[in-house]
C-alpha cells in the first residue's frame, strides 16, 4: 500500500512541476518580435487554403480523362491533375492547383479526387 502511495505522490509531484513551468512560459510577454502563424480559415469543417471545390465525390468510378476535365472546369486554379496507380504514393505537401487521381490500371477513378 505504501508503494501505491509513493507512486500518487510521486504523479503529484511531477504534475505541479510541470504546471509550473507552463505557466511561466505561457506568462512570457510576446511583444519582443515573435512572429505569429495565421492558420486558414475554417469552412464548414474544413480549412480553406485554396478558392473553390476542394474534393470531388461524384467522380468515383469515373474514366480519369472525364475526371481531368470536370476538375479543371469546375476550379479554374487547379493547373496541375496528376494520376496515382496502385501502389504509389501520394507526396504529402500540399499545393494549391494541385489534384491527384488514385486510379486503377484500367483509368478508373477510385479514390475521391481532392487538392492537394
């Protein structure tokens, strides 16, 4: 039981440690030039970085050509439509302009088309 008792305190001891210290970072004044990120902002649950439609769900099942061109005709930015086959991956920066479509060997859309 005194082990179990020792372990609480010891829990304690460094919860308070580590509340201490936060709040001396979080009462540091921030005017000597520290620069703040702007995230994006949101839109119904998404964060906007580039104008206009973001994803397309309707394509699923769709011929990639057919795919290209309703992307391409339904925001004006995308400039670069890129397809992914089976088995390659996706780069993970995110470029505005930029759309990828996972598709099989036979052109199908199979993956919802998003920016990215």
């Amino acid at each position: 039981m005194e082990g179990k008792n020792m372990l609480k305190l010891s829990h304690v001891l460094a919860f308070l440690l580590l509340a201490s210290l936060f709040q001396s970072l979080m009462a540091r004044d921030l005017s000597d030039g520290i620069q703040v990120l702007q995230l994006p902002e949101e839109n119904d649950g998404e964060f906007v970085f580039c104008p206009g439609k973001l994803s397309w769900p309707e394509l699923v099942g769709m011929p990639a050509g057919y795919a290209e061109q309703i992307i391409q005709k339904e925001n004006s930015i995308v400039h670069d439509v890129r397809l992914l086959f089976p088995g390659m991956v996706k780069p993970a920066n995110y470029v505005c302009g930029r759309v990828f479509l996972v598709v099989d060997f036979k052109l199908i859309v199979q993956i919802t088309p998003s920016m990215g």
